[in-house]
C-alpha cells in the first residue's frame, strides 16, 4: 500500500479533527531521522521541524535522532 498517500490523507484528516473538533492550536509529531518516508509525509502535510533530539538510539551501529515536528492552526502566529 505504499506510495498510495493514505498517510497524507490520514494525517490531514486528524490534523483537520484536531483544530475544527477538538479547538486545538498546534498539533505535534516525533518521527526517527531515519525514517525519510515519515519526515516527507511531516514537511508535505505543513508540519516544521522545531528541535532535533540527539543520538536517542541506534540502528546497526548509526545513531538515530529524533525529530520533533509541529503544525499550527492558521490564525495562530508565533509569540
């Protein structure tokens, strides 16, 4: 089922849920930086990374961090 965006669909439906339904103002994601596929589906669906978690774990001998995301309602501008 790759490569059909039912991960983009989705993500846009429960970020539309949670600014309509739930009032939220920013929604965020963690995503490993080794998974390239989740971090293009974070930056094409409006999310920006906001902080990088260094060496959290390790993967057959390479670091891996974590990437934290964020999206905010539109309307909403930084303080």
């Amino acid at each position: 089922m790759q490569g059909k965006h039912y991960a983009k669909d989705i993500i846009n439906g429960l970020v539309d849920y949670g600014f309509t339904v739930l009032g939220l103002d920013e929604i965020y994601s963690i995503v490993f930086s080794d998974n390239v596929r989740s971090i293009n589906c974070m930056v094409q669906t409006g999310f920006t990374e906001y902080y990088r978690d260094k060496n959290v774990t390790e993967r057959n001998g390479n670091p891996v961090d974590d990437l934290y995301f964020s999206k905010k309602r539109q309307g909403i501008v930084n303080e």
